[in-house]
C-alpha cells in the first residue's frame, strides 16, 4: 500500500472518529478508533512508533474535542502499557493484537473516565461506565478486526512473515 493511500486511511479514521462515531453511538459508547491504532501499530512495529501515532493523533483530537491534552495523555501512556504486557504474547499475528484490545479497552475506558473526573470533577453512575465500557470495547475489537490488515500492509508489508527473534518461546 503505497503512502497515499495510508494517508487517505489515516484522515478517513480522523473524520469517522471526530465526526461520524460520536453521532451514532449505541448505548452512549463508540469505538476509538486511534486507540485500536495505537494498540495496532506498537504491536507491529514497537511502542515507539505506537507512541508516536499516540501523540500525534491525542494532539488532534484534544485539539477538535475537550483539549487539556485527555487524549495525548492516554493514548502515549497506552503504547508503553502494550510494550511492557506484549512480551508475554508471541509474535504480531490477529489474535495477540485483538487479545491485547480485549484486555486493554476496558483500562484505557477507566483510564479516561478517571482523568475526566480528576479534570473536570465529572461524576459518573457506575451501572453507566460499565456499560459503556463493554460495548466500546466490542466496537474497538470490531474495528482492531477491521483496520488490522490494513494497517499490517502498510506497517510491514504484504505476506511477510515474523522474525524469529521476534517471537519469544519462552514464558
């Protein structure tokens, strides 16, 4: 996939998460679209990179959302969290990478109800924050489903497989 085209698949994800998603939401919950990313991208290519799309893309939409830098935050925070807890998942395959947004939604979803509540001293009803938490963590393993291979293609590139040394074989 030449960078044209990932470039269009970038600035796609942009407008469906900034303007799309929030308007149709189910149960008051979306996915994160540059969250999945994140996830996505430290898997394939390390935290650093995952870091760097963290930053960058928490830039943009603290910039067309609430500001104060909730997403910045988040979303590098949650690179590192993927190179400390990827090592015990073996290789870049489907599987890992939606195990890790399985695992990881719902601590990001808290994550970012708890800065809420720290920032703006928002209140939220528990029953309320659960549900939320698990149909957006649904609709981020959908959508990790969705952009994987997209994203694979580019990151890495077609029908190349893993490295050995980046498969660790021992638990």
């Amino acid at each position: 996939m030449n960078s044209f085209k990932y470039t269009f698949f970038l600035i796609l994800l942009f407008i469906l998460q900034t303007v799309f998603l929030p308007r149709f939401t189910i149960l008051g919950a979306y996915a994160n679209l540059f969250f999945v990313l994140v996830i996505i991208v430290s898997v394939l290519r390390g935290s650093r990179l995952g870091a760097l799309y963290g930053l960058g893309f928490g830039i943009l939409l603290d910039l067309f959302s609430s500001g104060l830098y909730a997403h910045t935050i988040s979303l590098v925070l949650f690179a590192f969290v993927v190179m400390m807890i990827e090592k015990s998942f073996a290789g870049d395959d489907l599987k890992s990478t939606l195990t890790l947004i399985l695992i990881l939604s719902p601590l990001y979803g808290l994550f970012n109800f708890g800065l809420l509540r720290v920032i703006y001293n928002l209140n939220f009803a528990l029953s309320g924050v659960l549900i939320v938490l698990l149909v957006s963590t649904a609709f981020n393993v959908v959508a990790g489903f969705l952009m994987y291979s997209i994203v694979r293609r580019h990151l890495v590139g077609p029908g190349v497989q893993v490295r050995k040394s980046d498969v660790i074989t021992h638990f």
